[in-house]
C-alpha cells in the first residue's frame, strides 16, 4: 500500500521544488523496503540521505540483542559491552535493531573466547579499535560525500550517489583493514622483547621503562581564531602524516590529540632523533604550518589499552607546554641516555605542574660532526 507521506507529516516545511524531491526519495527509500518507521526516525535526525546506505553496511534489521546471543551463545550483557567499548549507543536488549552483521561479530566474540581470549581481553582491544575506527569512519564519510556530492543534484539522486559509492568501497574495506593490522602486528613482533624477569615469572610487569614524547603545535589555539575550521583540521593532518613519516626503529605514535602528538619508545635515542626530525620538518615547511616543540622524560610507565599512564608521561607533557618554539626539551634521565651522540645544554630545574619537586631539564641539539664521530 502507497505510503501518504504528507499524512504521515514527512513533508511538513517543504514548499514547490523541495517537497517534490522529499517526496521523490521517500518514494524510492520506500520501495527499497525501508519501513514508515525508519523513515520518520531518519526524517526526524536529519539522515535520510544515508538511510540506503546504511541499510546496505548494516544490513536489515531482523534481532535484537537478545536474538544475537542466543544465536552466537554468548551473554546478551557481553555483546552489549562490547558494543559500548566501541564507542556505539547500547539499544535495549529486546529492540529489534541487529542484523545479520551482528550476529556475525557476536560469533566472532565467542570464537575468540573459545580460543582463550578473555571477555576483558576482547574489551581492551575493541576500545582501542573503536576510536581508531571512528576517526577513520568520519575520513571515509567525508571522502564518499566529496565523491558523491554533484551540483544541483537531487536528494534521491544524491542518496543513490552514497549509496552506490559506499556499495563499491565495502569489499575493499575490509582486506584493507586485515592488511593494516598484518603490517602493525608484524612491525610490533620483530620490535618486542621479553625481559628475563618477564620469562622467570610468566607475566608481563606492571610497568616498563620507556621515553615519552609530546609534540605539541605552537599557537594552534590562536590559529583557530585566525582560519576557518576546515583549514585548522587540515592542520592537525599534517601533524599526524608528518609524525608518521618519520617513525624509525621502535618509535610508536601512540595517540594525537588535537594539536599535540604522543610517542613512545624503549630506546630513548631513536626517540630524540625523531624529536629532532619532527622540528626541522615543521620548521621546514613554511609559514603556513606551526612550529613544534616538543617534551621528553623517561621512566616506568604502565601501557594499558594502547595508551600509556605513569610519571614520565606527565613529565613529557609538562616539559612540552615550557618548551621554547622549535626546541626539544628533556629530562636527565633522557640526557644521560643519549650521551654524545647530541649536544646538551641546561635548561635549569623547573617546578612542573602536578609533578613533586624540581626537575632538571636539558635542550637538546643534533651533534656537530666532531662530536657525532667522538660518539
């Protein structure tokens, strides 16, 4: 039976030329078997040009969460984590909102239990996949919508522009994504070690030695009251594309946020050739990029979900917000590991915010060649 759209109150506010195209996509979502349910939540949030293509990543929605455990044997309370790691709203347990492709992610989880993955295991790793996924989600929107988006085209044509492009990049999406995890999982085996403590007592520690590294964009704040939004995240790119360029040995990016990069590594030098690395590139790139400055201490720090939490990190993040434009700024701890193979010269000691007791700092410089072949 034809819907009454107009009855139905979904073209309420549109006049001539835009009612006749809301009419023209309701009529062709309809017929693609979207139900007056989902077309009054869409028309309500503002998505009713993405409500095909989400149908076509998600799929139909036919269970609810209680459905998807029975039929992967898995607690509903553990699917339902699972999904609140991964950033997404939890829906309630009997509405009627899982298709096939969560079912299927649901088997997934067991399979990994099965294999002697933890629920808490599984739970850290989803975390930190959820906001990398999410970043990426938001880069792949943007890249379909410059794709799609056609002067004077229709809100029907649009949507089955999206919908055909997202269509096209899904069976590339996911080899995609397995080869990024192939490559990061293999650079992270040959860089681990084991420590004979760790052998002797069959665990990992606590807490492992490393350095740490803030770079931080100088006058970012100031920048966005001088450029439009747009131009300030093409910005905030350029750090993260800059910063991975750059990664050598067992130097990790371990997060960005906003105007600031943070990095990790057991090896302080490889660390302060990067930090190095990273302020002649800002430098050299010219007055329409920022330039860097950056913090670094060493120390045990606990890694936990990605991410890294101790002394050394607060330290670095400290010195980062002292640290003169185009400088790099350490601890001793990172002086007396570098040794010769870089210039030093005292910065003083410093009372930093948060941090018991003065800490003595150091800038650091590259080596001139006499010093560099004394090393």
């Amino acid at each position: 039976m034809r819907i009454d759209f107009a009855a139905e109150g979904l073209l309420d506010g549109l006049e001539g030329e835009d009612r006749a195209t809301r009419l023209e996509l309701l009529e062709q979502l309809a017929a693609d078997g979207i139900s007056l349910d989902e077309l009054r939540a869409a028309t309500r949030d503002g998505r009713l040009l993405f409500v095909g293509a989400e149908r076509m990543v998600g799929g139909v929605p036919r269970y609810s969460t209680r459905e998807v455990s029975e039929r992967a044997g898995v607690p509903a309370e553990f699917v339902m984590a699972l999904r609140r790691a991964n950033g997404l709203p939890v829906p309630d347990v009997d509405a009627v909102v899982c298709s096939e492709a969560d079912v299927a992610g649901a088997i997934l989880a067991r399979q990994f239990l099965d294999a002697g993955v933890s629920e808490e295991q599984q739970l850290a790793v989803v975390r930190v996949l959820g906001r990398g996924l999410a970043q990426a989600a938001e880069v792949m929107r943007a890249t379909v919508l410059e794709l799609a988006l056609e002067p004077g085209a229709s809100e029907a044509e649009l949507a089955r522009r999206i919908a055909s492009q997202i269509e096209g990049f899904m069976p590339m999406v996911g080899p995609m994504l397995e080869q990024m995890a192939r490559l990061h999982l293999r650079h992270m085996v040959r860089t681990e070690a084991i420590s004979a403590a760790e052998r002797a007592d069959g665990a990992l520690p606590g807490a492992r030695d490393v350095t740490v590294a803030f770079a931080d964009l100088v006058g970012f704040t100031r920048l966005g009251e001088e450029v439009d939004a747009g131009e300030l995240g093409r910005v905030a790119e350029r750090l993260v594309g800059l910063t991975v360029e750059h990664l050598r040995g067992d130097v990790r990016l371990v997060k960005t946020i906003g105007d600031a990069a943070m990095l990790v590594s057991p090896d302080a030098s490889a660390l302060l050739d990067v930090a190095l690395d990273l302020v002649d590139a800002a430098d050299a790139a010219g007055d329409d990029f920022p330039q860097l400055r950056i913090g670094l201490a060493s120390g045990a720090a606990l890694s936990r979900a990605g991410d890294w939490y101790g002394r050394p990190v607060n330290i670095a993040s400290r010195i980062t917000t002292i640290a003169r434009p185009g400088s790099v700024l350490a601890t001793r701890e990172v002086r007396d590991a570098g040794g010769n193979a870089y210039r030093w010269s005292s910065a003083g000691a410093r009372s930093l915010k948060g941090v018991d007791g003065p800490v003595r700092l150091y800038r650091v410089r590259r080596a001139r060649g006499e010093d560099a072949r004394a090393a």
